[in-house]
C-alpha cells in the first residue's frame, strides 16, 4: 500500500489496539533477546518497528528516511515484482541456505568443543 493510500484509510480502533499490544511484545521479547542469545532480539525489533510504521505515519517516514530501511526496501520491492512460482523457489532456497548453514555451524561447534580439526 503506497503512503499517499495509507495517510487516507483509516484503521479500526480495535485493529490499532491489537497492534500496539504486539509491539509491546515483539518489543519486550526483543530486549530480552538482546541480552539473552537464545532469543533472536534484533528480529523481534524488526518486526516492531515494521508494525509500528503501519499504525504510525510519522514513524513510517523516519524509517524511510533511514538508509539501512531503504536497502531491505529495495530488497522487498524487488521481491514483490517476483510471480508466485518465483517466491516459493526463493523461499525454498533461501531455507536451504538457512539449514546448510545451520548444519554447518552445529559442525564447526562440535569439532570445537571435542578437539578435533
């Protein structure tokens, strides 16, 4: 939805209320993370910020305004020009990757705590 589409609708009282409650969450959980490194916290944040700039218009163009924002936003718009087909096979190896790395990681720990090379 562009901006110009998001300044005129308005959203339900109820629809708002629901989404500050999960930004509280996403943004206590995402403290915790930060401290604790079994909860990925930076993507608890993410996810905060991108709720936030949905309810927000003003937050909505500081983050626009942020040049790390405007790269993930070139990023999803060039994802959003992607038909289905080409989102399930990017999604499929893009999880690929995710497990590869994590299967190599696990090894890399392994052979670091046991010694051998």
């Amino acid at each position: 939805m562009s901006a110009s589409k998001r300044a005129s609708y308005r959203m339900p009282v109820l629809t708002k209320v629901i989404c500050i409650a999960l930004i509280a969450c996403c943004v206590v959980v995402g403290l915790i993370g930060l401290v604790l490194p079994i909860i990925p916290g930076l993507i608890f944040l993410f996810i905060a910020a991108i709720l936030l700039a949905r309810i927000s218009s003003r937050f909505d163009s500081i983050l626009k305004r942020n040049p790390t924002v405007q790269g993930w936003m070139k990023h999803a718009d060039t994802i959003n020009g992607l038909s289905f087909s080409q989102r399930v096979r990017l999604s499929f190896w893009m999880s690929a990757r995710i497990i590869t790395n994590a299967i190599e990681l696990g090894i890399n720990q392994f052979k670091k705590t046991t010694g051998s090379i």
